[in-house]
C-alpha cells in the first residue's frame, strides 16, 4: 500500500511540474506589476502567477506550521515573565513595611 501512495504522490507531482511548464510555456506576455508608485521588472504573466502560488504556498506552510503563533507566545511569556518579576517584589516591598510597623 506504501509504495502505490508513493507512485500516486510521484505521478501527481510530475503532473503539476508538466502543467508548470505548459502554463509558462504559452503564457509569455510580459507584464509589470504597480504597486502605488512603485513599478516591479517586466515579467511574464506566468514568473508572477507562478511566483504568487509558490510564495502563497510557503506563506501557508508557515502559518500552518505556527511559527508567527509561537513568536506571538514567546512575546506573552516575557511579559509575563516581567509582571510576576514585579508582582514579586511588590510583595516583598509589602512585607518589608509590615515587618517596620511592628
């Protein structure tokens, strides 16, 4: 059974890398992409469709991944780290007064 899903995964990914080739083969007009004032290299319509897939990809994988959310719990961990730092000294500035009124 492991090696048809191989054989599946290998032919599917021949199948894409042939439309790749096919799509950038027929799909040459070159374009240029505004954003505001900026204007980026003439390209082929297929360099930017296939970049926008590829980078969409990869920004997928990391999102999936979770690596912006656990750049986000590591920032929550040291403010936290620092709140209980005060609160602790906080504490002990308390008790030092206590410990002077009696």
């Amino acid at each position: 059974m492991r090696k048809v899903a191989n054989l599946l995964s290998g032919l599917f990914l021949i199948l894409v890398f042939a439309a790749t080739i096919t799509f950038a083969y027929f799909n040459t007009t070159a374009v240029s992409i505004k954003f505001g004032s900026g204007v980026l290299a003439t390209q082929p319509v297929s360099v930017w469709i296939i970049g926008a897939f590829v980078s969409g990809g990869t920004l997928g994988l990391l999102l999936g991944l979770g690596i912006f959310r656990n750049l986000k719990s590591r920032s929550e961990i040291r403010q936290l780290t620092k709140q209980l730092s005060e609160a602790k000294q906080e504490v002990n500035d308390l008790r030092a007064i206590s410990l002077k009124e009696l």
